[in-house]
C-alpha cells in the first residue's frame, strides 16, 4: 500500500532521522520525500509504502505517536489513494 505522511513542527536537529528510523522499524519504504524550513517551522511530506497484510496505517500512526512527542512534532498519515481523491475534487 502507498501512503502519505505529513511531518510538521518548529525545526531543529533531529526530526528527519527520528521520523526515518521509526518508519524502518516497521518497514515502512520511503519512496520521495519534500522538506523545506519556512521562517522557523520545519515541514516535510513522504511518499512510503508498506504491505499492509503485517501493519495497518493506524498501527503505523500509533509508532509514530512516540516520535510527535519525543520531537514535538505533528505527524499525519494517510492512504495515497485517499489523499489523491480528496485532492481532485
């Protein structure tokens, strides 16, 4: 499954490796990814995929819950089949 993940949060060391490192932990693939730093906040959009037979998005959004509060940082993720839906209209 193809999913898009939205990362956000005032910037600092730090964010791409911790948010990299828990997706390797559930074998989640990045296949693109955009960052940039706006003023001071930092934002950052992946394209990933995972089999979804072993893990859900809401099993990966829970992973991720551990790094938004160690890093301070908003994380969404969702299917990319909704996100393009939702984006077409």
């Amino acid at each position: 499954m193809f999913a898009i993940i939205t990362v956000t949060g005032a910037d600092h060391v730090g964010i791409i490796a911790a948010v990299s490192t828990a997706l390797a932990e559930q074998k989640v693939n990045i296949h693109n990814v955009s960052q940039t730093i706006m003023d001071e906040w930092f934002t950052m959009i992946l394209q990933v995929s995972f089999d979804d037979s072993e893990r859900t998005i809401a099993d990966i959004q829970e992973h991720m819950h551990r790094v938004e509060e160690a890093e301070n940082l908003v994380i969404r993720i969702q299917s990319e089949a909704l996100f393009t839906a939702v984006n077409e209209i």
